[in-house]
C-alpha cells in the first residue's frame, strides 16, 4: 500500500524578477501589454536612446579617424625603414616614425574600447526579458522617468514551478529514504479547483526542522503548462512517501473502532463471527492495511456489525453485491462480508 500523508502549501515560482533599470533614463516605449506572456530575449520596454546613439555615432567617427591616423604612421614607418637600409636617415628619425604608429595603434583601441563601453551603455536602455514567463502590471508608462532600481514590472516564470509545503518531523527518516531512492511524489489540487490535479517530484528537502511547528520543509518541481497554478496560490497536497509491504488489506468499512482498539469481525469456517482486535497500519482511501488480527484470505464483515456478537452464526449470500461476499446473521440482521 501507498504510504500517502495529507498536507497543505502554497505555489512558489522557480524564477521571479522584478525589472529594473540600470541608468536613469526616461520611458520610450512599452513593447508589450500588461499580463503578457514572453521568451527569454523578449524587447519590454525601451528607454530614449537618441544621447546613447549620437555617442555611438561619434565614437565611429574617432574610430574612421585614428584609423586614418595609424594608416598614415604606418606607411610613414616602411619608408623610415626603407630609408634606414640606404642610409638616406639615422635610426633615431626611424625609432620616431615607429612610435608614431605605435601610439596611434593604441589610440584606435582606446577608440574601440570606448565604443564597446557606449554600446553597452546602449543596451542598458532596453529592458529584456532575462527568462520565459509572465509579466504582471508595468508600474510606469511612457514618458516616466526611471531610475536605477526602481520597479518596472515582475516577470515570473509560469512552468515549472514549485510547490512548497511541509510535514511532521517524524516522517523525516521516511521522507528522505523515499527521496533518496527517487519515490518521493506529490498529488495537489488547487484550492478551491476539484477538477484537476497536478503531480511533481519532491527534489528539496530543507537541511532544518522547525523547532515551533516540528515540521520540516519540502519543495516539489510541478509542470504548470496552462498557467494553472500561480505564484503564492494555497493547495492541498497528498504525498507518496512510497510504500509498505506485507499487510493484509481489507475495505476500511470492516475496521470497527472501539475504546480500547481497533476490531474486525472476522467469519470462521463454521460460519461463526469471532472478533479479532487488529493493528492498523495505513489507511488509504476504502482500503485499511492491518499488521496483526487476521491472515490473508479471511472473510470479514463489511457491513451490519452492530446486529453480531461474538459467536454469532451468519451464513453466506452467495448474491453479493461486486467487492465482497454477503452474509446473514443468524437470528436475521443484516451484514456484509468482504474475503
């Protein structure tokens, strides 16, 4: 049988940002709607540009420049050099024009460094999505200035995400077995949403227990492809925490619960009732796993045990309804047995 445990969370998304910019700048352009769903890469918001681009424009400009600069050392060099073969100069007009390109190569890499910098000065007025997910509100419009940090809007991913929720510390050694051997599953259901139910893998469980509940934290990746679940959403949750063997299984409606334990009323061969106290191990659903009371194979009552006693005589109704055959007491009262 499942060794399943009830619980309640709430829905944590797996990436969730809060966009921003960098510089201070003012709102060009909204890309997208409120609420809109995006890909990493995806253009939100751009900022005025046009001081960014000029700057660009002009570091272009020095770049064609100091290019023309160091073309001109250079071709001054291998004349300096030829000269220098036929004796025409001295090597010290020859170390001069050397230097000259020398310093004009490096003045076009500060050209080229600077534009690199002013690029991506360029870029930082665009705002892009950093993952897929969805967008909530833009917090600015058009025409607003914006300063570094400031909110812009939230991008939250909508799948996977993770469910977090907790469980009594007295389960931990299970838990972590299940987890260490990759059997560690949850069912949730959204609350309020009887319809559908969603299935992760529990792939977290936290390093501490809290002292105050005596529970310990786990966290599950669930698939959410239609946006079901959003973030900070409450669901209840049954966690498989795999499984038990060795029990004998018989409908929870034969359990009776009494003072001083749990009993089954169990049918012998004769046809006689006897009445067995049982130990319950799990309860899952219409089904009950004992440990100890009756063997596999027995015939329990189901149904109508308040008219036995101990000894009572039943007889078998062979017309049972599906799960279980019937029986019928003797004197007349009505029950039910399941083999």
């Amino acid at each position: 049988m499942p060794i399943l445990r009830d619980t309640i969370g709430t829905v944590e998304p797996v990436n969730s940002t809060v966009m921003s910019s960098e510089v201070t700048g003012t709102v060009a352009t909204i890309a997208v709607p409120d609420g809109a769903v995006v890909r990493q890469g995806d253009l939100l918001v751009s900022l005025d540009d046009r001081a960014a681009r000029a700057q660009i424009a002009k570091d272009q400009a020095a770049i064609a420049r100091d290019q023309a600069t160091l073309d001109q050392t250079q071709r001054d060099l291998q004349r300096a050099e030829a000269l220098l073969k036929s004796g025409a100069v001295d090597a010290q007009q020859a170390d001069t024009a050397r230097s000259a390109a020398q310093s004009a190569a490096a003045v076009l890499e500060i050209d080229k460094a600077t534009l690199a910098a002013d690029q991506v000065a360029l870029d930082k007025l665009k705002i892009i999505a950093p993952f897929d997910g969805r967008l909530g509100a833009f917090q600015v419009s058009p025409g607003a200035l914006v300063t570094p940090g400031a909110a812009i809007v939230t991008l939250t991913q909508v799948s996977p995400v993770r469910a977090a929720f907790t469980l009594a510390e007295g389960d931990l050694p299970l838990l972590q077995d299940s987890l260490a051997k990759g059997t560690l599953t949850v069912m949730l259901r959204p609350a309020g949403d009887t319809n559908h139910a969603l299935s992760g893998k529990v792939d977290f469980i936290d390093n501490a227990v809290d002292p105050a509940s005596g529970s310990i934290s786990l966290r599950a990746t669930v698939d959410n492809p239609d946006g079901r679940l959003v973030a900070k959403q409450a669901f209840s949750a049954v966690v498989q925490a795999g499984e038990r063997s060795g029990l004998v299984v018989v409908p929870t409606v034969a359990v009776q619960p009494r003072q001083d334990g749990n009993v089954v009323y169990l049918v012998n061969p004769d046809d006689t009732v006897s009445i067995r106290k049982v130990d319950v191990a799990l309860r899952v659903g219409d089904r009950t796993g004992l440990t100890v009371g009756i063997s596999a194979g027995d015939t329990v009552v189901v149904e109508g045990q308040g008219a036995l006693t101990d000894g009572a005589k039943v007889k078998p109704n062979t017309a049972a309804a599906p799960g279980g055959d019937q029986t019928t007491p003797t004197p007349p009262a009505d029950a039910t047995a399941a083999r």
